[in-house]
C-alpha cells in the first residue's frame, strides 16, 4: 500500500512539468550561477581596478607605475577609457565616485625622494593616497597591500636588519653605540604585537597611505541602500510574477472571455494590468526603503528625486518583465515555475543577492545585460555615490527600453487568447 | 419579425483539422429565444465565440441588427451580452463590486452605473447578499450574479452558454423567471444548453448542430415532424418496474402493446402517451454513440 503511495508521487510529479522543473532544474541552474560566480575566483582572482594618479613624475614613482601596471592582481589604469589625458587627484575621484573603479591611487609629488622609510618617524614625508569606494571593501585592501608589496618585498625588521648590516660592512663600520640603538629598533619591531603589524595602510606602516572614502563619507550604514534595493527589486520581481498570474486566472476562470466580450480591448487590459503592477512595485519599493530609514537609517531625505526616478522606472520594468513571463505561460503552475527559475537567476546574475563587485568580471559585464543590474547601478548612484540625477539617464533609459520590449513581448503572446 | 442577428455560411477549421464549423447559417429574430443545443464538440461554443467575434472565420458573415460585425469589432457588438458557462466573476469582490467592474468595461458610469446595478441585483434577487464576497455565495447566487454581469449594458441580444450547470430546482426555477423577464423585455437570446426539458419550456425555436453544422432548426413541434413524424411516444409501466418505450402511429396500436406485456406475464402499472420529447428529437438527430 505504501509502494502504491510513493508510486502515485513519482508519477504525479513526472507528469507535472512545473513540479519537475521546480524540483531538479531550478536548483541546478542556481547551483550553476553561484558555482560560476563564487567558483570561478578560486581559479583566478579577480582583478582590482585601479586608477593610478603620479604626481610625481620621478624616476622612482615611474618604476614605480611600471612595478604596479606589472602587478596581476590590478588592473591599472592611467586615463580614462577612451580618453589620452591622464588621471590627475580629482578626476581620479570623480572616476571611484562615478563607480568606475573602486579605488584610485595618488603617487604623492615628492615620493622620489622619500621613497621608503623604515620604522615609525613623524618625518615621513608626503602620504601615498588611497581614494576608495567603500561599497567594494576588498578592493581598498588589496590595492594597499599590493602596494605595500610592491614597494618592499620583505618584512621590515628583517629590512632593517639587512639595511644595518649594510651599513655597517660598506659604510665603515657602527659605533657601538649605534649598534646598540639600531638592535633595540629591530627587537621593539620584533616585539610588536601582530595586530600592529596588521595596520599598515594607516599609521606607522612602511608606507605612509593615506585612505580615504570619497563615497557615501556621511552614511554611517553604507549598503542599505544596496540592499534595500537589492531585496526590493528581487521581491518586487516575484510579485510582479505573481500577480502577473492573475491573466492567466482571468483565463482560466472565464473572467478574460467576459472581459474581451465587453468594451475593453486587450491592449487596454494589458496595459490596465500593467500599470496596477507598476503601481504595486512603486508601493512595495516605498515601504522597503521607508523601513530601511526608519530601522537601519538610510538617508532618504535628499534622495527623493533619484528614488522617484529611480523606483518608477525599476517598477515599470519590473511589471512588464512580470506580465510577460504570465502571457509566455499557459499555466499558473507553469508560470511559478519559470518565474522561480528566470527572478532568481537574475537577481543572482543582476547582483540583487551577492554585490556584482565580487563577482568575476567577465560576469560582471554579463549581468549588465539584465535590467535589474542597472536599477541596482542606479539606486546606488543615488543612494551610495551621491551623483546627481543626470547620472541616472542611462539606467533609466535602460529600464524603460527594456520595459516597453517586455511589453510588446507580452501584447504578442496575449493575442492567442483575443481572436483564435 | 426583423433580424436581430445573423450568421451567414461561417466555416472555421483549427490548426487545419476537421471543421468546427461547416457553413453555419442562422438567424436570430428581434424578441425570440433560439435553443442551441448539440453534443459536446458539436461546434456550439465556437458558434457563440464566432458570434461574440473572437474566432477568426474562414469564410462567412455575422450580422448584428443588419450591421456587418467582424471579428475583433467590439464597438459592432455594443447591443451584444454574454454570460459564459463559467462563474466568471472575482470572488474576492463583492457582488456589488463585480458588477460595478463589469459595468465600467461596458462602458457605464456614474448615475447609469448606479442605477444598472440596482436593477441586475433585484432581476437576480442579490440586493441582500450585494456587499457579500462573492466567493461565500451559493452555486445558484453565483450562476445568477454571472448572469447580472452580462446584462448591465442592458443588451439587445444576450448570449447565454449553459446558465444553469450545477444549480439545484430552485434556483434553476428563478434563473427561468429571470429569462423569462428578458424575453418579457423584448431581449434577444441564444440560450446553449444541454438540458432538453429546458429548451422546451423556454425557447421559441431550437437549432441542433452536430459536426459544424445546422442540421436541425424549427419549434419544438417543426422538429418533431420532420424527424420522428406523427408518431407518438407509448410509455407502458410494469408493476415489477420495468418500463416499455415505443414510437406508434395510431392510437389501436397501443392495445395490442399491453396485451403483449401481460401476455409475458406482467401487469401494467402505467401507460403514458405523448408527442416525443425533445431528447428523442435529438438522440434521433445525433446518434447515441458516445461522443468524448
């Protein structure tokens, strides 16, 4: 009775696609994308943007330059794409608070000569400068490190050491006064507890950097934005699937046959249903981003023209996509399948769950291929970088087109229900 | 009596298979209620959708009160209602609500809106139930309320597929009272069913159609005389039960019948004469052979 049982299961789920789809495919597929994004850096790692800034111009800070363009890890570059005038300190910034790379480095004037100083002293000449975007909190940390490594390729006790010793067999010999002065230096850096040693971007390191965060410097809770985006449109997306549903249960119920029997027209119905879900997107990124300034204290006053610009043209393509997956779907249960399957996959790809800046940049560059990437590229120039509202023209323009090609996607599939 | 609608030589075929309709003509008069009736399959549905213009046809015409309406020509089918087989209302929604929605797509408002739904709550006896969810409404309040929602534009013509399924006497009686108002109000109706007895009480004319044609169409009587002729239908009831059907032509046939019955040696409860019935007509017309 109970293999009767467990056979009836097996079958049902066989003959039910949806169910199937939902059980084996849907997992693989999403399984896939993250092995994709997470898997791939294992093999590789991903390389740091840099925009590289030499004030300088000496013989050193151009070995300098060379040592870091030879660098794997970064990618360096001196001018923006396109353009033969080099970075200089400000539209290096402007470049990290355009979110075009997460960090800029500035070789400071006088690097040349006070290239490298071994242990702490208040005379450390000029400050390296390290421009970042805190949204990509890896990227700062790996360029300061990798400069570091640049520089010196050894411990500095051990630089010291090596430095006295030096001195002493070429350079005539040490006093043994000196002697003693220098190993007490190399003990006390021995001696230094290792969370110390850990701080060389800030303080007494090796290298005299200077971090700086050029975006978002008043948040106190830097990606909530992102998040309150991220989730929003990801749910927005699933909602938007959801209720985009609710054609086919007009046609299921009979409600669409009494409907296109009236005076309405299925392009007036199409865009009626379109228009309510634009309505319930905007509704739903509301409340998430007025919790997200209640609870967690995003800055929403001051932003409210990007988030309108920003959250009416994310909803419209958001409901379009929605109405479309419904009008290429037969079934309700056909739909909660793919609909899984298609939001999921995007807002894992479009970077709705893991920051696109973590991921390969090969995938990086494919997920802007998918609208939500550019709704959450521009919730974040809104919300993180503080740019102003003409640097939401091409998410916009994006979105919209999307929209409107989602629309005419959905107004052609709906014609086998109008006239057959 | 003037034309209310007409469907002249309509062919439709599907995905080129057999065709769903085969050169149907039919003529719907101004104040009369026609019967469609067919087995399943037979091409009623897709007549009605032809009608309500969401079948693109072949070859063929529809006509609603002398105007030509193609298909996809809603404003052609102003004077037009439908009330599909299905309950097609939202059940979250009121009563009131669902008509108020149904009656905007038609195109009403305000005042008329108001006053349309006052009047399709009382013809459907719903004025007290109207602020209920409709899906806490009974199978027979539904099936009234699914006809309210087709009348608010206070059609000329209204199409009515198969209204009461599943309702019980009751309702099914005051579904009945309901026609008979439209009629009363010199509506139009195509009334699909496949209730005999219920053509027979309520319409003035009955059309069959089988394979995407017409092949029958007349009064209930017309219908009998072209097929089954004079005859006469003898019913003859046993006391153990059993029950004898024959067709006969004249009245001295039927006491030979029960002496034959008592001759087997059963005694004769009943014995009912009468002009064949509507069923007979169409099991006649289409066959007993199963069709789904």
């Amino acid at each position: 009775m109970i293999f009767s049982i467990i056979r009836t299961g097996w079958m049902n789920l066989r003959r039910d696609r949806a169910a199937t789809v939902l059980s084996f495919v849907v997992p693989i597929v999403f399984f896939s994308i993250f092995a994709s994004i997470f898997g791939a850096q294992r093999s590789s790692t991903p390389k740091v943007t840099v925009a590289l800034v030499d004030e300088d111009q000496s013989e050193h800070s151009k070995q300098l330059v060379a040592a870091l363009l030879q660098e794997t890890a970064l990618r360096v570059i001196e001018s923006p794409k396109n353009e033969t005038q080099k970075f200089d300190a400000r539209s290096a910034e402007a470049y990290v608070r355009a979110g075009k790379a997460p960090a800029a480095l500035v070789i400071p004037k006088g690097f040349g000569a006070t290239s490298i100083h071994f242990g702490p002293t208040t005379d450390r000449g000029p400050a390296f400068r390290l421009l970042a975007d805190p949204s990509d909190p890896i990227a700062k940390q790996v360029v300061a490190g990798l400069l570091q490594k640049t520089l010196m390729t050894a411990m500095p006790d051990m630089m010291i050491s090596s430095g006295i010793d030096a001195l002493d067999k070429w350079g005539g010999g040490l006093t043994p006064q000196q002697r003693s002065i220098f190993g007490q230096r190399v003990t006390e850096l021995q001696r230094r507890p290792a969370s110390q040693r850990q701080q060389t971007t800030n303080g007494d390191s090796l290298v005299n950097l200077q971090v700086k965060d050029v975006v978002g410097n008043n948040d106190k809770t830097p990606l909530i934005g992102f998040y309150a985006a991220g989730i929003g449109v990801m749910f927005m997306l699933f909602s938007a699937t959801g209720a985009g549903g609710a054609l086919l249960e007009e046609v299921e119920s009979g409600t669409l046959d009494r409907i296109l029997s009236t005076r309405v027209s299925m392009r007036t119905l199409l865009l009626g249903k379109l228009l309510y879900l634009w309505s319930l997107g905007l509704a739903q990124l509301l409340v998430m981003f007025l919790w997200a300034a209640l609870v967690f204290r995003l800055t929403l006053r001051g932003h409210l023209a990007g988030f309108a610009i920003m959250a009416a043209a994310t909803a419209l393509a958001c409901s379009a996509f929605g109405l479309m997956l419904a009008a290429a779907s037969r079934t309700r249960a056909q739909l909660s399948a793919i609909s899984t399957l298609a939001v999921l996959s995007i807002s894992a790809l479009g970077g709705s769950m893991v920051p696109r800046f973590l991921m390969p940049e090969s995938i990086q560059k494919a997920g802007l291929v998918l609208f939500n990437a550019w709704a959450l590229e521009g919730f974040m120039n809104v919300f993180w970088r503080n740019l102003p509202l003409n640097s939401l023209l091409l998410p916009v323009v994006v979105l919209v087109a999307w929209a409107l090609a989602f629309f005419l996607a959905a107004r052609q599939l709906t014609k086998r229900w109008e006239v057959a | 009596m003037a034309s209310a609608l007409e469907v002249t030589n309509v062919v439709k075929s599907f995905n080129g298979a057999r065709r769903a309709l085969d050169g149907v003509s039919l003529e719907l008069r101004e104040g009369e209620v026609l019967g469609l009736l067919g087995p399943n399959g037979a091409g009623k549905s897709t007549l009605v959708r032809t009608i309500m213009g969401r079948v693109a046809v072949a070859s063929g015409e529809v006509r609603i009160f002398g105007r030509p309406a193609p298909s996809g020509d809603s404003a052609a089918r102003e004077h037009v209602g439908f009330v599909p087989q299905e309950i097609a209302l939202y059940p979250l929604l009121t009563a009131r609500e669902n008509l108020m929605v149904f009656g905007r797509y038609q195109r009403l408002g305000g005042d008329a809106l108001d006053a349309a739904i006052r009047e399709a709550l009382e013809w459907s006896a719903l004025s007290e139930r109207a602020d209920e969810q409709t899906k806490t409404l009974s199978g027979g309040m539904k099936r009234r309320l699914n006809m309210a929602a087709g009348v608010l534009h206070k059609p000329r013509v209204l199409l009515l597929d198969e209204p009461t399924v599943g309702v019980d006497p009751q309702s099914r009686e005051r579904i009945y009272a309901m026609i008979e108002t439209l009629r009363g109000g010199g509506v139009s109706l195509i009334y699909t069913t496949h209730y005999m007895e219920e053509a027979e009480r309520l319409c003035d004319r009955i059309a069959v159609i089988d394979h995407g044609r017409i092949i029958a169409l007349g009064t209930k009587d017309e219908l009998v005389r072209s097929t089954i002729g004079v005859r006469r239908e003898i019913i003859i009831e046993t006391t153990d039960g059993q029950r004898l059907t024959q067709l006969i032509d004249k009245a001295d046939e039927m006491l030979p019948l029960m002496k034959g019955v008592e001759a087997r040696g059963l005694a004769v409860r009943d014995v009912t004469l009468r002009v064949p019935t509507l069923e007979k007509v169409f099991l006649h017309l289409t066959g007993r052979e199963l069709r789904e």
